[in-house]
C-alpha cells in the first residue's frame, strides 16, 4: 500500500511539474525596420533591395519574381506579439510592387 501511495505521489507531482516547463523566445524572420523598407523604391534592383532588407526568408524557386520576408516573436507560451509579412514583387530584375500591410495567421 505505501509502495503504491508513494509511486502515485511521485506520478501526481512529475505531472504537476511538466506544465511549469520553460518556453524559450521565439523569434522567426527578417526583422524589418520600417526605416529601411521605406527606402524601398520601384525601380530598385534585386541587390539594392537585398541590401536594405536583407536576404528573403521565403524564396520560392516556383515563384522567382516574388521575395516574401516574414518575421513573428513569440514570448513564452503567449500568442505571437509582433507579426510582419512583406513582399516585394519583381519583374525581370526590378522591383515593380511593395506589398507590405498583409495579415499573419491570428493563431501564430
């Protein structure tokens, strides 16, 4: 019986400990500084673009004329606190379009 009521309070408290786990900072993307997107013209080239914002976190190979940069911060186990998703879109090697007002999922 004391085996057993000792085994059970070990199990109640492993489980009671495991929702008090840390949850580390979570920052995903390109972190995009308003001041440097609104240096963003069209009429740039690709590398003048790389250079003011960096290289694209979504590249897609399918979609070459597009370069997305994503960036969201999860503090904890809290819903993500800052979202930002920007595209700029290409023709040939020159930026053509500035997409920079579009909604992450609510639930990131």
């Amino acid at each position: 019986m004391r085996k057993l009521l000792l085994i059970l309070m070990i199990v109640g408290s492993l489980s009671a400990a495991s929702g008090c786990v840390y949850r580390a900072t979570i920052s995903q993307g390109n972190l995009i500084k308003q001041e440097n997107l609104d240096q963003v013209e069209i009429g740039m080239t690709r590398n003048q673009v790389r250079f003011l914002l960096g290289t694209p976190m979504v590249d897609d190979p399918f979609h070459q004329a597009r370069w997305d940069y994503v960036y969201f911060i999860r503090i904890g186990r809290n819903p993500a606190t800052f979202k930002r998703w920007v595209t700029i879109v290409f023709e040939g090697d020159v930026v053509t379009d500035i997409i920079d007002d579009q909604e992450l999922d609510p639930n990131l």
